[in-house]
C-alpha cells in the first residue's frame, strides 16, 4: 500500500443549525470565482505533474474486496462497491454511473481517467464504507515535495456509505441522493477541489437537484488545475460547455414549477405552473398553468406559449417571478390542457441515466 497523509473532505446534506468545519489550512483561494482549490499543508494538491493547468492521466477501480488504509482519515476501511448496491440499483448501474461521474471531470478538462482490475494498482480507489457514516467522503495523500505551491497527489479514496438509500436521477427528495451527483462530487475533491461553498456548484458542500452538471465555478476550477479538455466539441455531462458557463442566470425547471403565476395587468396571482412543455430539441414551447375554475372548485391546466411569458427574478430571492399578459377571466376561458407531462425531457436534470 502506498504511503499516506490524508485530510478530512466530505458531502453531505445540512441538517438545521449543522456547521461544516475544514480541518486543514485555509486556501489561497477563496471562492468568489465559483471554485476552490483544495490546499494540505499550504500547498495545492494535482495530479500529474507540478504545475498548474497541465493535464493527467489518472487510473482508478472498483473496491472488490475489504481493503484498509490504516493513515486515511474517511476511507480507512474500504468495502466492495456492490455493497452499495439495492432494490432498483444493481452493481452494474452503480458502475454505470460512476463511469458517467469520471467522464463529467475528463471531458470538462486536461484529466484522462482509465480503469485498471486491481484497485491496490489503482490512482482513484471507489468503493463503500467498511464502517458506514454519514454520506460520502473522499481521502487525498500526497507524496512530493512542494514545486511552485504545488504537490502530486499519490493516492486518492472515495467511499460511500452503504447504510444510505441511492437513486439514480433527481425526482426532489433530497433525503436520497443521486449516486452520480455524488460521485462526482466526491471525485473533484479527489482531484483537488475543495468547497467554494454551500451551494450553487457542483463543488457546494450541501446536496442539491438544482442542476446535474458542472457550473461554470466548477470549470473554472478544474481547468486551472489541468487545463481546457481536448475534446470541445463533446458536450459535458450531454450539455455544451458554452451553454453551461453562460448559465448563471438560467430558470431551472425545479425552480419554475409550483412558482406563482401573476397577471401582468392586474399584477395579482392567477395561479401556478405545474409542467413545462418541451419540443424535441428541448426548447421549452409552453407553460402550464394550473388555475382555479370561475366560481367552482378545484383547478384545471391551461398551457400558454412560452412567449407569452415574463420572467424575472426578485433580487432577495431565488425563485421566478412570473407574469402572463392575461387576467384570471381570460384564462378561465382557455382550452384546458391534456397532454401528458413533458417535463421528464426538461434539460435542467442533466441526468440521462
């Protein structure tokens, strides 16, 4: 086993009042720039070599046996990965998605990762908590002299805990997490990026079904450390990068749905959207609105042309603002709409598994 000096990185989702503590040195960067890079001993952490913005190329495996690193702090025992396995998540899809996770970091930049059969051969090892806690933690050992402020990491571990429930995709339940969001959570620390944050990239510490893919924080972060990726024209995580990095801005569909609806004339509330309507390119064409019915009780759904509709966003809050230039009247009025919900194909999901 190589030999290991490790610092403490982890995910999970906040509980009220919860605080996140780091136990290392405080970084040079400080995140205003959407990012982070993690920091052990005062000096920056990459694999490769000592130098920034040049890329690596990084094996990893599969734990398929109980493995022990007795230096680490998180990942000390390391389980088979199929102890994460359950009920609608076999072994192979857990691969599946971790495969997915790795692809996320080498095509957003200079990494190149490779599988290898024995994890004891491997730079990455993933695997499940020997002693299950929390949700998902990574370890990161390092084995050079500082060149520049900077180290080459020796060995990384990411670690599961296999008492949690895993999903596949986000459906709002932030009780479960997605194993793939996870993942590639746990792999940018291993790759060495620490938390900008609580939230709003990938990188945040808390777990969110925001967004499935890189944000621009999360780009900025990891091509300092390796560089742009070679294959620009493949999208990230099946976005494109151009498309992500201006994105700062974007209505997700998670934020969109229950919001209120307001009439532009009477700026009163008319009712709320409960579904999106998408075309085949995954252009948003409609929103439907569901509105109580004139002077009975209970609602029906109304879809209107998306160009027909205001958004905007207050500055205190994070939720859209939406105005239609119409009145409650004029909708109760509008064909009711009976297609089956479109916002499966939402791209705010960024889930394909």
């Amino acid at each position: 086993m190589r030999s290991v000096k490790r610092a403490r990185l982890f995910m999970r989702a906040f509980v009220i009042g919860g605080l996140l503590s780091l136990p290392f040195s405080l970084p040079a960067d400080d995140g205003a720039d959407g990012y982070r890079l993690l920091e052990l001993d005062g000096s920056k952490v990459k694999w490769g070599k000592q130098e920034l913005g040049v890329g690596a190329r990084v094996s990893y495996a599969f734990a398929d046996e109980m493995l022990r690193f007795d230096d680490a702090r998180n990942c000390r025992e390391v389980a088979p990965i199929s102890a994460l396995s359950g009920e609608g998540l076999s072994t192979e899809k857990l691969v599946h998605e971790a495969e997915a996770a790795f692809r996320v970091w080498e095509r957003a930049s200079g990494l190149s990762f490779h599988e290898v059969a024995d994890a004891r051969d491997a730079d990455i090892v993933v695997g499940a908590q020997g002693r299950p806690r929390g949700w998902a933690f990574a370890d990161v050992s390092y084995a050079s002299a500082p060149k520049q402020g900077v180290r080459v990491i020796d060995q990384a571990l990411v670690c599961l805990n296999p008492h949690q429930e895993w999903k596949v995709g986000f459906d709002g339940n932030k009780d479960v997490y997605d194993i793939r969001y996870t993942l590639i959570h746990e792999i940018g620390h291993a790759i060495g990026l620490d938390h900008p944050g609580p939230s709003g990239q990938v990188m945040g510490f808390r777990y969110t079904e925001a967004f499935g893919e890189l944000q621009p924080g999360d780009l900025r972060g990891v091509q300092r450390l390796y560089g742009p990726g070679t294959d620009d024209d493949h999208p990230v995580n099946g976005f494109d990068i151009q498309l992500i990095e201006a994105s700062t801005d974007a209505y997700h569909a998670s934020n969109l749905i229950g919001s209120s609806v307001l009439s532009a004339a009477a700026d009163e509330e008319i009712g709320s959207i409960n579904d999106l309507v998408l075309d085949q390119d995954g252009n948003i064409v409609a929103v439907v609105v569901a509105i109580g019915g004139y002077l009975g009780i209970g609602e029906k759904n109304v879809a209107l042309s998306w160009e027909s509709v205001d958004l905007t966003r207050e500055a205190d809050e994070e939720k859209a603002v939406v105005r239609v230039h119409a009145d409650k009247g004029t909708l109760d009025g509008a064909p009711e709409y009976e297609g089956v919900s479109s916002l499966r194909a939402s791209p705010d999901t960024g889930v394909d598994g």
